[in-house]
DNA sequence: AATCGTTTGTGACGTAGATCACAGCTCTCA
DNA sequence: TGAGAGCTGTGATCTACGTCACAAACGATT
C-alpha cells in the first residue's frame, strides 16, 4: 500500500516545520512535543499511494505534514464521494483510532506527500496520558464533525455539479495565496466524477464551459484559477 | 425558548432510568453517575420547543432522556436540512460545548420530551476531571461525526427524496421493537419538506405513493408502518 | 352551518443532470 | 510509425424533481 515505507524525510520534525501553529498536535508544550515526536515514523508517500482504505481496520494514525490527501468514501451500491482534500496540519484516521474500529474513509495522496505515522496504540496511549494532547484530540475530531456537518447541508441542500467542481478547485488551491493560483491537476475527468458523485460527462461539460467563461484555464495537467470570486460564487 | 424550565420531572434520575445503557453519560461508575447527576436539572419540554438555535453561543448541554427531538442545520440560502432526529440517550450540544463557540444545529422538540440540561462549565469542568467522562465525550462526538459522514454520503451520492423519507419514518420509529411501528406524525408536509431539503408537493406524492402501496397506513395523525423491509429498500 | 385559513392531493410543464452513443485526441509500446 | 487503449468533447434522449396552478379536505371561529 505504502510502497516506500523506509523512506525517511530528511526533515528536522515538529521543531523546525513551518507548517506549524495552534491546534495542531505538532504545536504541543515542549516536553509533550519531545515525547511525541519519538512515537512518530516521518515518511514520504509517493503519489497515488493509499494511506488506507475504508473499512479496513484501523492501525495508524497520521499526521499530514506536506502535500494533500484526498479522503473518499463510498455508499453501498459502490458509489464515490469526495469527503474533502485533506491539507498539511490534518491528522488522517483519528475517528477510527478512537473508535477501534475500521476506517470510515479511503487516504490516498494526489502528490508525493509528507506525513509522520503513529501506531494506534502508542498514539491512543500518548492522548489518554496527557491531558492536553486528549484535549488536541476531542477538538480535532470536533471539527471534523463540524466540517462534515457543513458539507453534508451545503451538498445535500443546493450544490449543483458546477458548484461541486468549484468547492474542490478552491480546496486544492486553498493556502496559496496567489492572485490566480496555479496547480497541477493530477486527475482524470473520470476520477473527479466518482469523487463528486456525479458522471464523467457532466465534468467535461462543467470544466469546459469554466474554460469558456475564462473563469479557469486548463493547459496541459496544469490548471489555472483565473477568477477565484466567480468560483466562490458557484459554491 | 424554553418556557417551563420550572417544571421539573418526578422521575428517579439516572439510577432507575429504563434507557440506560452502555457508552452514555448516564452509564458512568456509581461513584461518578452521584457526582454527574447533582450537575443536571431534569425537566421536561412541551412540544415545539427549541432547545437551542443554530449559531446561538453554547451555554448548555443536554442529555436526551425522553422523546424526540429534531436536529436542523441551515445553508446559506435558508434553506434547512434535517440533521437527525435525536432519541433517549443522545447528548445535545456537546460539540458546541467542546469547541466553545455556537451550536452548529437547531434543537427542537418534536414531542413532549425529558431531559437533563448542564451548564456547559459544569460539564466540561466535569469532562475535563473524568477520565471516565473524557472518553465518553470523545467517543460521542466521534459517532456524531461517523454518523453525519454516513448521512451526508447517502444523501450526496444517491438517496432521492422517497429514500429521505423512508430514513426519516424509519427514524422516528427506531428503538421500538414492533413488528409494525406506530407513531404519531405532528409534522406537515411543509414542514418535512424544508426538514429533508425538497418540496411540500414532493412529499406528498412520496407519502401518497407509500401509502398506495400499502408499505405505510395513514389515519389522522397515526402513521404506521406496515412493511419496514420495503422502508429499508428505498435507502 | 357558514366562513376562512391551513393543509393535502394532483395535473401540466420546465430543467438539471444521468445515460447512451460516438468521434476526435493523446499516450504508450511494440 | 502505426495500433491500441484510454482519455476528452459533444450531441440526443430520458428521468426525477422542482415549479406553478388550482381544487378538495379539514379544522377552527363565529
């Protein structure tokens, strides 16, 4: 699954990451950080790769350091739907941790991606022994929740194909702080149907008509936002 | 918005309450249940009455001992969502509390119902102190947030508006054991319709179609639910 | 009982998006 | 360099629902 797990990052960890701040479990106290950052594995995962799958059982836990995941899950006739991408920061199979049970989403990364992994136990032990990282974790969950919550209305009660397609556009440029970012686009219009419950043709026609409009530009693998308010109008 | 918080139960409290089970507040160690107990104020809600709205800060937390009550969230636009409909047993608020900003639903009776009402400092001053009460905590805002992922997948990825009404009938009468549920509907199409995210007409045809064949009755307000299997098919 | 407001039932029609079908592209690989 | 295999683009239906319009049923009030 993870095809290049002896391929440690030459990275400094928690300490010297930029991608620091608040809420993350990177951001502990000090001392709190020193002991966290040993249970930890900091690995590279090429793109494509799947951190797990759905309904498999949960063994690790993963702390996204760089790069983006995108998160799947399906509903019983086999269907696909896009849960969000996830973003440096974001910790990857926490509910299912939690839980002791399976996973209730698919992890695979869209780039080569960078993230620190924890085996169940020792992160379900370092959490329930310091109060602050159980505190981390309630809350991390909590916005999940959250979040979830807000793409289930927002999906349920109005978005059309075209608003679907903006809100993941917008996701997958979310950080840049580009005028007109920029990205590679990495998936096939067939991918982004299943990831958005809808159908390949309804993503060509979307995407082309964006182009039409100059609302985006598409060369190559590489695709343009070229007028972010007008996607944000969509959602 | 709740206009008898005088009006305290008569009934025992958590020891002798029916509903009690595992994984619920209500379900703590005796020594802790003692403790938990002198925290809450018992009373119970007419029908109607909301609990709490959406974007309201937080300042309480329920435990839902008796009835049903609805859970809605709102999209930009206005329009609203049925969440869940809450049963015996579910805490409400509880992701507000933890993240101590607003209710992220609207809480409404949709029956008399009992409940047991904290301060949201109380609770969390409690939470905070009990191991016990900790994992508790985590553990339900986990379920919410695997149950609003489950929700939020059905409904994004294929269920149509006969599936939406067949998961709320089933809803409102989960827990009771009959081979053909009965309850009382004190809801009008109307406000179905803005409750699942479609239209007055919409609703009526689907229950219209039910009814014709014969997997619900309708008599006044009494709604049974004669072929629970069909039900569960259109999901 | 007569009246009015609310709720329910149903037909006619429009529209977004699924489905089907096929043609032009772009890669890869021999 | 040519042949597949998979992508992308686009038209032609088909279908579930939303929208509009109006009639029938029901419940409260006088």
């Amino acid at each position: 699954m993870i095809d290049n797990c002896a391929n440690k990052m030459e990275n400094e960890g928690c300490f010297m990451c930029k991608e620091r701040h608040a809420d993350w479990f990177c951001n502990l106290s000090p001392q709190a950080l020193v002991e966290f950052e040993t249970l930890g594995m900091q690995m590279t995962v090429p793109a494509g790769s799947t951190l797990f799958f759905e309904s498999q059982t949960a063994r690790s836990v993963y702390i996204l350091c760089g790069g983006h995941v995108k998160l799947t899950t399906s509903s019983k006739d086999g269907k696909t739907l896009l849960v969000r991408i996830a973003k440096p920061g974001d910790v990857l199979g926490l509910s299912a941790a939690i839980s002791g049970t399976v996973y209730e989403i698919t992890a695979q990364a869209i780039e080569p991606v960078q993230v620190k992994s924890f085996q169940r136990q020792d992160f379900l032990h370092f959490i329930e022994h310091h109060l602050e990282g159980s505190m981390h974790a309630t809350k991390m969950i909590n916005k999940e929740y959250r979040d979830a919550l807000g793409d289930a209305t927002r999906l349920a009660l109005s978005m059309s194909i075209a608003g679907r397609v903006a809100r993941l556009l917008l996701e997958m440029t979310s950080g840049a702080r580009d005028a007109k970012p920029r990205f590679t686009m990495s998936l096939t219009h067939e991918e982004l149907a299943t990831m958005l419950g809808t159908t390949r043709e309804s993503i060509t026609r979307v995407l082309s008509e964006l182009k039409r409009k100059e609302i985006i530009a598409i060369k190559g693998a590489s695709l343009t936002i070229l007028r972010k308010s007008a996607l944000e109008l969509l959602i």
